[in-house]
C-alpha cells in the first residue's frame, strides 16, 4: 500500500457473515428483532478456538433503520444490529475463514465483534475479488494485473494461468447474489444512497465514510 494501511472495509465485510450464516443451514426467512442498539457480551462470541476471553460489551449501532428482519431485508438495508446478532449464530470462525480463503488479511486482533462492521483494513482490489468469488459461483480467483508477457513477435515468454479455488458451494453463492441484488435496487440500501443499477446486478455498499 505505499506504506499506507488501506481502508477499513465498513459494511463490505457483512457479506462474510451471511455466507457462514446461509453455509450452516439457517433460513433465509430467519427473523432477528434489531432495535437501535445492542448489547453483544465478548464472551457470547465463538472463534476456532473456542469463546472470547473477557467481560467486555459492545454496543453498536444502526444508521439504516430498526425492526425485524430476515437475511434478505437485514443486508438490504445494511442493519448493524442485525448483522451483530447474526454473528453470534454463526460466530467468528468461519466469516474470518472465508474472508481469509478470498484474499482479504485479517489479524488476530481483528477476530471481534465489530468484525462483521468491517474494522479490518483492506483495498478496493482485494474487495473486488472477494465480490467476484460469489459472481463466479463460488469460485475465487487471485487478481493478477498481468496475465502474459510477450515478446516482440507476439510469442508467450512468460505466462501466468489463473489462481482459483472453490471456497463456497455454488448454491451458497448462487443465494447471496439473490440477497445482494436488493442491496441495489427498490428499498436497498444502495439504491438508496443512489447506487441504484440493474437487475443483473449485486452488491454490497459499506456504510463507513470509505465505502467500496
């Protein structure tokens, strides 16, 4: 990064939760009760290596809205405590796999609640390939700015095949485009901050001062 950090992700990174959430087997009606705030305990957030350690709270917000929602209206609208709550039925090990498998860095210190808030810094490349992985089915591939190098006469000198590795079943993708295809159009939260586009699109904004 030119000894620069990056960007943190902001609401990009919710994405990982739904697809460890739609992974395991919970509905996609699933229903969540998502006032203004919450309370999320430390301790009632599960990692690889079993709960966290401490009686921190954390307390966050929305800025898109409060009720119930299901997986569907939840990412549509871009609810903190949706996605908060959420997070605590899927816990921590699995959303930070995924986005670990689609290239993004994730420290250990990053492995929190605000996880899914995206406090993890990033790059717009890194988050594109992570998006191209659900357009692809599933199938994530490195981002390489060179394919090919040739030489004068138009000879392959030097090649560079894709990198790609299946990191999500293609029905799990195949039901986040589905998701995220209302993030862009009629009362998403997207298409409300005027990045409304087409039906063939999906997407994800994020909701911090950098969004991707």
């Amino acid at each position: 990064y030119g000894d620069a950090n990056g960007f943190q992700a902001g609401s990009t990174f919710k994405v990982f939760v739904l697809a460890a959430a739609i992974s395991q087997g919970i509905p996609l009606s699933t229903t969540i009760s998502s006032p203004p705030t919450v309370s999320i305990t430390k301790a009632s957030l599960r990692t690889c290596h079993g709960h966290l350690l401490g009686n921190d709270t954390w307390n966050p917000q929305n800025s898109t809205g409060s009720g119930s929602f299901n997986l569907y209206t939840g990412t549509q609208r871009s609810v903190n405590t949706f996605f908060a709550q959420l997070e605590q039925r899927t816990g921590l090990c699995q959303p930070v796999k995924l986005a670990r498998e689609m290239g993004v860095t994730v420290p250990e210190n990053d492995i929190v609640g605000p996880f899914t808030l995206g406090v993890t810094d990033t790059n717009p490349l890194t988050m594109a390939g992570v998006y191209a992985t659900f357009a692809a089915r599933g199938r994530y591939c490195t981002p390489q700015p060179v394919t090919a190098v040739l030489n004068s006469a138009g000879k392959v000198i030097e090649d560079y095949p894709p990198a790609c590795t299946q990191v999500l079943r293609s029905d799990v993708a195949d039901a986040i485009n589905d998701i995220l295809k209302g993030v862009q159009t009629g009362n998403g939260f997207g298409a409300s901050a005027g990045l409304a586009l087409n039906q063939e699109s999906a997407g994800k904004t994020g909701t911090t001062s950098n969004n991707m």
